[in-house]
C-alpha cells in the first residue's frame, strides 16, 4: 500500500492540489491527515478513478 501526496494525486489525474485537497474535504475521494498533510492510499485513489469512469459511462448513455 502505497500512499500519495496530493502533488503526486494532482499530478496523475491533472488536477491542482487544491482541487484534490476539496475532493477528500467533501469525501469524494478517501485521503488521511497527517500533521499538516493530506495522503491518499493509491488503492483509494483507483477506486475513485473507476467509479469516475462508471458515472461517466452511465451520463453518455
């Protein structure tokens, strides 16, 4: 289990930081709080890429 910064996030789904800061604020994307910091699991950040794709998917339907 590998954990992410919300630099290296932001960086895979070209997104800015504050954009992936507001998703794990709203619980859109699961992230944990250290000292200062947000982390997120890369397997958490799979799961909201796929859901992503699936609500996608289903509004082009």
């Amino acid at each position: 289990m590998a954990m992410l910064t919300v630099a290296e996030v932001a960086e895979k789904l070209g997104y800015s930081t504050s954009q992936i800061r507001n998703l794990i604020r709203e619980g859109k994307l699961k992230g944990y709080k250290f000292a200062s910091s947000y982390r997120v699991n890369d397997e958490d950040l799979q799961e909201f890429i796929n859901k992503s794709i699936i609500k996608k998917e289903n509004e082009n339907e």
